[in-house]
C-alpha cells in the first residue's frame, strides 16, 4: 500500500475522516465548504494554515477569527485564547 493511502486508512481507523488534496486550491475549497461564513473560528499557531493564507481568506469572507498572534498584551491574549476556545471552529 502505498504512503498516502496507509495514512489515510490508518486516520480512518482511528476514527477520522482524512482527505487529500493534489492542489492548495482543492484544500482551500473543500475548508470553505466545510466553515459557514456565519462561523466563529479560533486559531493557535497551525504553520499548515498559515502557510495556506486560510485565516486571510475567512477574514475578508466575514468569519471572526480568533488569533492570539495578533495580541499586543498578555492580557488581551489571554482574552483572545479564551474566545478561541469557545469558538465554533
């Protein structure tokens, strides 16, 4: 079996539902299908997602976006961590 395909049945086995994607642009749309634009969404540091833009791209469609990088206080990072964890996504 090849790498990607064992990996993907293994997630499977342990109960999750994995998908892959050739391109940035499959993953990004497939991510946007999956968030509404009606969604709150707390981040806490993915490189993956960084490197995607994807707060960027759910920012100017209308998500709030939770992102502790953005604090300029240990106070108001604490507050932005505590909206993260009650956020939809």
């Amino acid at each position: 079996m090849a790498g990607k395909e064992l990996i993907l049945r293994n997630l499977k086995q342990r109960g999750f539902e994995p998908y892959y994607f050739e391109t940035r642009e499959e993953a990004l749309k497939k991510l946007l299908e999956m968030i509404p634009s009606d969604r709150t969404i707390g981040f806490g540091g993915s490189m993956t997602l960084e490197a995607l833009n994807v707060k960027e791209m759910l920012l100017e469609r209308g998500n709030s976006v939770y992102d502790r990088a953005k604090a300029e206080t240990p106070e108001e990072a604490q507050e932005i961590m505590r909206n993260a964890l009650l956020s939809d996504v």
